[in-house]
C-alpha cells in the first residue's frame, strides 16, 4: 500500500466522519419534521391556521367573560342568594379568563413553531 493510497483512504475516513456527523446532527431535525407533518398535516401555513383560529377562541372566550360580568352587574335581586350566584359566576369568569390566556398562549406558541418548522 503507498502513499497516495493511505491519503485516499483517509480521505475516505473523513468523508465517513463528516457524513456520519451531518447525520447525527440532521436527525433530530429531521425527526422532528417528520412528527409536525404527522401532527398537524400540512407544514408551516396549517400551523400558522391553527395559531390564528387558537387566538380567535381566545378573543371569543375573552369576549364571553365580559359579557357574563356586565350580566352580572346589571342583576337587580339582592340577598344571599343573590351573593352566592355572583360569588360562584364571577369564579366561573375567573377560570374562563384563565382558559382564554392559555388559549393566548398556546397560539403564541404554535406560532413560533411555526416560525422554525
């Protein structure tokens, strides 16, 4: 064996090297790929659909929040009852307050996998 054929194979070695380098770096990558196009179907365009429709819930769930709470002040009967009705409604509009921030959050975040898909 010469020279010119130990520095052919050690170019073949680093050829290897790099390839099999570029493969354990692509693959995660490539993985991850793979398992947003089986999640969510259609790449970046279906994911920004969804971000903008989880964001429409959340206006909508904004929107229903206040509209229980301006219901709410408007109610004309007083005592107890009335107290605890209010107490437990206005806890139901706390709880819808905290989904549509999920909602608002979730989008965000779809978004931005969005972005780097």
């Amino acid at each position: 064996m010469g020279l010119g054929d130990l520095w052919n194979d050690a170019k073949h070695l680093a050829g290897d090297v790099v390839q099999v380098g570029e493969d354990v770096v692509m693959a995660p990558a490539e993985i991850a790929h793979w398992a947003l196009t089986r999640m969510f179907g259609g790449g970046e365009g279906d994911l920004h659909r969804i971000a903008a429709e989880l964001s429409e819930m959340s206006g909508e769930m904004e929107a229903l929040a206040r509209e229980i709470s301006d219901t709410l002040g408007k109610l004309t009967w007083h005592g107890p009852a009335s107290d605890a009705f209010v107490g437990v409604a206005q806890g139901r509009v706390t709880e819808i307050n905290g989904v549509a921030d999920d909602l608002s959050g979730l989008s965000r975040s779809v978004d931005r996998l969005a972005d780097v898909y």
